[in-house]
C-alpha cells in the first residue's frame, strides 16, 4: 500500500511562513491535494492538483510538489487557519490519505 | 452549491452491519464518483471506497471484504453497508464527491458532508 507521512504538529507566529511537508515515494509523480480541517468539522479541500487553490480559498494557501515531497505553504499564517491538515494522493486507482499535521498559531 | 447528507445511526452493536445513507442535493448523482471516509476519534482520515456514477465501485483493500456501497438515482442517495463491526470501527463517517467529466475524474474530493458519528458497542 502506498503511505503518506507528515509531520505530527507545526508552530508558526502569526504572519510568519508555516510550511507543512508531506512524503510519499515518487509523490511528485502523482497529483498532491491539501485538505483544512478545523475542530469538530468536515475537511475543507484548499489545495488540488499540487498547486491549484479553488475558489474561496485565501492566496495565502499554496502548494508544490516535487521528488518525494509535496509542501503546503501558508504565508502570513493568521490565527483562524489554526487546525489540522492532510495530504492526499491518488494511487493505483485508490485514494490515500497523510498522517495528518496539527498546526499551531501562537 | 452541492450539499451531501449523511444519515444513519449512531449506535450499532458489535458484529453487527452498518447501513448509512448520504443525500445528495445541487448536483446529479448521475455523475462523478461518491466516496466514505471516516475518522476514528482522534486519528486522520481512512479512505473507505468509492461508487462511480454507473454503479461500479472500488474500495480499499484493508476493507474490501466487508464493504458494499451502492446508488439510488432516484433518490439521489448514495450508501454505505460495513459488516462485522468491532469497536474499531468506531468514527466519524464521512461522504464526500470526486468530480468526475465523462470518464475523466478527479483526484480529490471537493464537497464532503457533515460526517456522522458511529459508534460500535453493545
């Protein structure tokens, strides 16, 4: 099975730079998406296609994806993007999911 | 805008099978493709599987053997059966769609619902 790893927890300041890697072999290969996830709700798809933001989404989110990591940036991180957030790849006609990364703003 | 609905209950024995339900409202079922997912209390998300807009489905191998999903164009639903429950099954399940134009389909879910909390004990 294919896996997808992230860190457990990310602290940034507010207005400062968050970067959320997630690894995954020859993820570069595959499209990366980035899903927000704040407490007690759904997740909220803010990243496809490694870079795409769709609508609604801050200019703040962006994305890359190259070699084995994908990287989910947030520039001038403010304290409502507080949550969780996951990585996700399509592989082998199977939808897979990252560990998870738990972003902190204080 | 595209609404999913899941609905079902929220308490089921063990070894028993979980039916929930997800209604679909601002897009045709017709088309895409209409994933599970859950999340036990506390982890991340585990892909269930997915029923194409044709009927045919795929799901994960890790739960293949106790997965069935299905369609009702007429409803506009979409469901989910999970046999053999333990504990471990324990989560909040969660439907969500794969835009898909002809045959090509995403790779990610852009509408999810709500989520429903099951939970497995006698």
């Amino acid at each position: 099975s294919y896996d997808l790893t992230q860190p457990p927890s990310v602290s940034v300041s507010p207005g400062q730079t968050a970067n959320i890697p997630c690894s995954g072999d020859k993820l570069g290969d595959k499209y990366a998406s980035w899903y927000q996830q704040k407490a007690g709700q759904s997740p909220v798809l803010v990243i496809y296609e490694d870079n795409r933001r769709p609508s609604g989404i801050p200019e703040r989110f962006s994305g890359s994806n190259s070699g084995n990591t994908a990287t989910l940036t947030i520039s001038g991180t403010q304290v409502m993007d507080e949550g969780d957030y996951y990585c996700q790849a399509w592989d082998s006609d199977t939808y897979v999911f990252g560990t998870g990364t738990k972003v902190t703003v204080l | 805008q595209v609404q999913l609905q899941e609905s079902g209950p929220g308490l089921v024995k063990p070894s028993e099978t979980l039916s929930l339900i997800c209604t679909v409202s601002g897009a045709s079922i017709s088309g895409h493709y209409w994933g599970w997912i859950r999340q036990s209390p506390g982890k991340g998300l585990e892909w269930i599987g997915y029923v194409y807009h044709n009927g045919g489905t795929n799901y994960n191998p890790s739960l293949m053997s106790r997965v069935t999903m299905s369609l009702d164009t007429s409803k506009n639903q979409f469901s989910l059966k999970l046999n053999s429950l333990t504990a471990a099954d324990t989560a909040v399940y969660f439907c969500a769609r794969v835009y898909c134009s002809g045959t090509n389909c995403r790779t990610y879910f852009d509408y999810w619902g709500q989520g429903t909390l099951v939970t497995v004990s006698s």
